[in-house]
C-alpha cells in the first residue's frame, strides 16, 4: 500500500478546488443557525436539551 502525503494544506487545496461558493455559504449558514439557537434560545426546556447537546457533542460550557 503506498503512503500518500496528505497534509494540511493539500487538504485546503483539495477543499478549495472541490466546494462550490453554494456549499461553503450553506455551510455557514448551518452554522450561524446553530450558534444562535445554542446561544439565545433561554426557553428552559429547549436550553436544557440545547445544554445536554452540546455536553454530548463533547463542548465545554461550564
């Protein structure tokens, strides 16, 4: 099996040639809709499933 040099900086080269300006703003878009939703839903039902979320997605909140 040949070892192939697959480093940082090919694999921004690779995603620069291979993602559409589509797909990155759709990405970002994800995003930011997920930030704000982790950062200002306060309703307490939604906050404590937001809460244990992002506990199991293994951020550190507290």
């Amino acid at each position: 099996m040949a070892a192939t040099n697959d480093t940082v900086h090919r694999r921004i080269e690779r995603a620069r040639i291979e993602l559409t300006s589509a797909r990155v703003a759709a990405g970002l878009a994800v995003i930011a809709a997920l930030g704000f939703t982790l950062l200002f839903v306060q309703e307490p039902t939604a906050h404590d499933a937001l809460h244990n979320f992002r506990h199991a997605a293994g951020i550190t909140c507290h």
